[in-house]
C-alpha cells in the first residue's frame, strides 16, 4: 500500500463507503471507541437508515436527544422489557421497520443472553433491506468458543449461530453489522475475519493487538504495517486507525465530535444527568400492550419458570411433613390438592388389583391346560373401592411346569439373566454395547460384561449385527415375559435416567425445553451444581454413552432417538 496516508479533513475518516460492510470499532475502556460507533450512529440515522442498537451497559439513550429512536428497556426505557421479551421486540422492529435502542443494563448476563437468542433468531427472519445492527460488547455475545477441558463457559449455540449467520451470510439480506469490542482477542475469530472495516483505536493488551496483526500485515507494506503495530498501544483518546482494503484506505485520524448528548461519559461530580425527550411521533402504547401479552404467554410456558414452581411446590410439601405450615394463601386449596392425589392415587391402586386377578386367573387356566386338568374360569367383576381384596393364595405350579422351566433357565448362562432380559425387552430392535451396558448396570469395558456376551453368543441367544446387540429369537423364548422398554418419548427419558445414577434431574430439565438445546451453565444451575465440577461430566458422560442425547458444541439435548 505505501505510506500511510492521511484522509483529507473535509470527509470523514470512516467514509460512507465503508458504511455498506461489516464494521469493527476495537479499543480499551477511555479509548474513544463507542463515541466513534455513537458518530456512525448519527450518520446512519441522519440517512434516514434503519438503525438497532444493542446496548448491555446503558449508556446509548443519549441518541434520542438527537433522534426519535424509541429505547426499549433499561433505566430511560419506553417500554419495559424482561429478558423473555427477544422475540416480541425483534418482531415489532421488524414489522414497522423502525430504528431502536435494546437497553439491556437491567437484565443479569443470562438474561442478556437469553434476550438475545430470540431477538436474533427473530430478527434474522426479517424481509431483504439494510438493517445495522450496532452491537455493544461483542465479545459477550460473538465469544470465541472455548477448548474443552479448559473450563471455560459454553457458548450459547443458539444465540451465537444466528448472529454469525448475520455477520458471514447476512450481507445478502441487508445486515450491516458494526461489532465494538475492548477485548477483540475474545470475540470469535470466524467473525472477526469477516470485519471489512477496521477502526483500532488504542489497544494495550499484546493479546487484544496480536488479534489484528494478521489483518494489517496482510493488507499493508512491512513499514506501515509496522508503524501501526508499534503505535496502537500509545494512541490518544479519540484517535484511531481505519483500516478499509477494499477501499485501499490505512489511515490514522481524529475521529469527529458527536451531536447527541454523550452518555456514555463518565458525570462529572454534581453534573445533572439529561434525560432522553419524551417521543412524539411513535405511539408506543400498542406496542407495549402487545409486548405485554407475548411476554405473559411466554412466562406461563417457560420451561425455568414452570421449574421454578415445582421446585417451590416441593418445598412447601416438604415443609408442610415437617409440621411446618406452607405459604399457600389459602389452606384449604392444599388440602384440595393432596385429595385429589390421593383419590387418582386409590384409583390407581384398583386398577393394579384388577389386573392382577385377571393376570391370577389366566396362569390358573394356563397351568391347567398344560397339567390336563379343566379348571372353570371365573367371572371377573369391577373391583371394589374398600376394603381392598384379600390377597390371592399363592398357587403352586404342577411338577412338570416346574421342571420345564428350570431346564429353560438352566440353559441360560450363569450371570446373564438380566443382560438377555434388557435385549429382550427391545426386541426385535438391538442396542449398542454402551446402551446395554449401562442398562444393565455394569462396565462397558470390564471383563464381566464381555463374559456375559460371550457366553450369551455362544450359547445362540443373542447375535451382533452391524455394531449393535440383539436378542435372538430363542433368547426371547428362554427369558419368558419381560416389561418392554417405554415407547420413545418423556417416559423412555426416565426410564433411562432410574438406571444411570445421578441423572434423573438433568433428564427432567432437559424434557422441560426439549427440543432445545441446553448448555453446561443453564444445566448446572438448574441441578444447582459447580458449571466446570467433574459431577456435571460424569452425569453428561453416562447419558451420552447410553445415546440418551445429543451434542452439538457445547450444548446439549435429549436425542430424537429417545423422544422420537
């Protein structure tokens, strides 16, 4: 490229020009770095383009003492929003094509990220037309995903898909997107390379100036791309570099001085804030009704919220055993409650009394065909409600049922019963070796289990085919009635959970948002254990063995397999 050069003072440092790409506008805190984006801002908005901030710290609102931009949420809001607002914001900014300001200072950093997992997701659906996107602490939600083992945070897989959607396939649908970051060697390098437009204003961590070593030293001669380098940790406050290749500009300049007030300065003592003007033009009451109502429906089929209440139920529960009187409002409504359980409980119980007579009365007939004895069948009536019936006498099988069967047992192998028995109850579906295994309950890898398949091969009641275990069909023969697994959904889920230990409550958290995935934060408050402990591992570990779930990333799911 040559010398560096120097842009002339009539126009802009960042041309309008550069404007039509993907920005990145990288700096320490002091630096100069969101004045420079609130500059880009006013130019856009002056254009009459649409323009959407996402602001995590609050300190955007000063925008609208220039502009008519409604400001969702945060301490200056319009209209309130919670972190279950995402979809409905993104939808309204969609449909009226309007500019906004997303103040997420109020919400916690899950909750930023849970607001913006729907916002993206909704707002990439949006019609073709230029959109920017100004996004604040890019690094919170364009992370570079971490290395396992390293115990770092998960991604969010969701959140993060869309927005690197926008960034390396969204040009095509009008997003221009301007990523403003203090720590650039944090954001994910598969976004950070797509930035067309640099503006490096002073960066003193080695590691946040070697993440752009490779995009200047790629796009300048030696000598400029080592006096920018040498220059990025000393820089004043104000002053940046603006790197544009396409646009052969390499430049350092002052960047210049905004119109709105600056409200991302630090006040000074005694300095009175300036509040944001009331909007005139917008009618926000629709909007914030029709936000109101989404939001309700959403809080009323949250998977965490509706945990929260059975955790919340339970406690109370637990209480009221102790002799503790719960918090209920009314204590009656308790007494109505446990009533009702115990009534379907009743009804429970007469339906297994039914079905164990009628299970009495066909071995009676059974046993007797096969003695040749005729044994009259008996009228099965509707079970009564109290007393519950007396139990049956234990009737005692005829010799030659005896014997046959304990030649059919004997010629089971020592050990392998209940091996046999959980392919058995698949059959004529199989299982892989880690399935049945922690089926059975035993080590995939220990001599035990593979004794058990040897023996059970040999002795012709199970076969393996294609890397999967079956049950032959003399095995099924031999190992008489077993209790098929579930049908695939949320009760083959638990049943796989009784046999893993530990993972009962992972599983119910992951069938309160399947089909969404989960990542090791969410599913480690949820069981109220360490994000990075050896305990979450394991527990992920036995249900990935057993294919329970699925992983994509970081995140995690109950595979299609097991809710079909």
């Amino acid at each position: 490229m040559g010398e560096v050069a120097t842009l002339p003072t009539k126009g802009p440092p960042i041309p309008d020009e550069a404007l039509n790409s993907h920005v990145g506008i990288l700096g320490k805190t002091g630096s100069g770095k969101s004045y420079t984006a609130r500059g880009l801002a006013e130019r856009l908005l002056r254009q009459r383009r649409q323009v959407v901030v996402i602001d995590p710290t609050g300190a955007w609102y000063g925008l609208r003492t220039g502009f008519e931009v409604p400001i969702f949420g945060g301490r200056h809001g319009d209209v309130a929003i919670g972190d279950l607002a995402g979809d409905p914001v993104a939808g309204v900014i969609v449909e009226k094509q309007a500019s906004a300001i997303i103040d997420l200072s109020l919400m916690t950093a899950n909750g930023q990220k849970r607001f913006m997992r729907d916002f993206a997701h909704r707002l990439r659906q949006k019609p073709p037309g230029a959109l920017y996107l100004f996004l604040d602490e890019a690094d919170e939600f364009l992370p570079q995903e971490k290395v396992k083992g390293t115990g770092g945070a998960a991604t969010d897989t969701n959140l993060f898909g869309d927005l690197k959607w926008m960034v390396r396939r969204g040009r095509l649908n009008g997003f221009r997107v301007v990523m403003i970051t203090q720590r650039p060697a944090e954001i994910a390098k598969a976004v950070l390379t797509q930035i067309e437009t640099l503006v490096a204003h002073r960066l003193t961590a080695p590691q946040d100036r070697k993440a752009i070593e490779e995009w200047v030293k790629g796009h300048a001669d030696p000598d400029a791309h080592k006096e920018v380098l040498s220059s990025l940790a000393s820089l004043e406050k104000g002053v940046a570099w603006v790197w544009a290749p396409d646009l052969d500009i390499l430049t350092k300049a002052k960047m210049p001085q905004i119109e709105t007030f600056d409200s991302g300065r630090t006040p000074e003592p005694g300095e009175i804030e300036v509040a944001p003007p009331a909007l005139a033009d917008l009618d926000l009451s629709a909007i914030e009704a029709s936000l109101a109502a989404v939001v309700e429906e959403a809080k009323a089929n949250d998977p965490k919220a509706l945990k929260a209440e059975v955790a919340r139920l339970t406690r109370e529960l637990a209480a009221a055993s102790k002799g503790v009187a719960p918090s209920w409002p009314d204590q009656r409504e308790l007494v109505k409650t446990l009533t009702a359980e115990l009534e379907e409980n009743c009804a429970a119980m007469e339906r297994l009394t039914a079905n164990a007579k009628e299970l009495q009365r066909r071995q009676e007939t059974a046993l007797a065909a096969l003695s040749g004895e005729s044994v009259p069948i008996p009228a099965v009536t509707a079970p009564q409600r109290r007393p519950a019936p007396a139990p049956a006498p234990v009737q005692r099988q005829p010799a030659p049922v005896r014997e046959a069967r304990q030649r059919e047992d004997d010629s089971i192998p020592p050990g392998t019963r209940s091996t046999l028995g959980v392919l058995a109850s698949t059959y004529p579906a199989g299982m892989t070796p880690g399935q049945l295994a922690a089926r059975v309950g035993i080590k995939k890898k220990g001599s035990t289990f593979s004794a058990y398949k040897s023996r059970l091969r040999t002795a012709g009641l199970i076969e393996e085919r294609d890397g999967l275990l079956f049950a032959t069909e003399r095995g099924v023969g031999l190992i008489g009635d077993v209790e098929p697994l579930p049908a695939p959904g949320p009760e083959l889920a638990r049943s796989w959970a009784s046999k893993l230990p530990g993972t009962g409550a992972l599983v119910e958290h992951l069938l309160l948002v399947y089909p969404t995935w989960a990542d090791r934060e969410e599913l480690a408050d949820a069981l109220g254990i360490n994000r990075s402990g050896s305990t979450l591992s394991a527990y992920i570990s036995r249900l990935s063995t057993a294919g329970v779930i699925e992983k994509s990333g970081a995140s995690i799911r109950l595979s299609d397999a097991v809710m079909a």
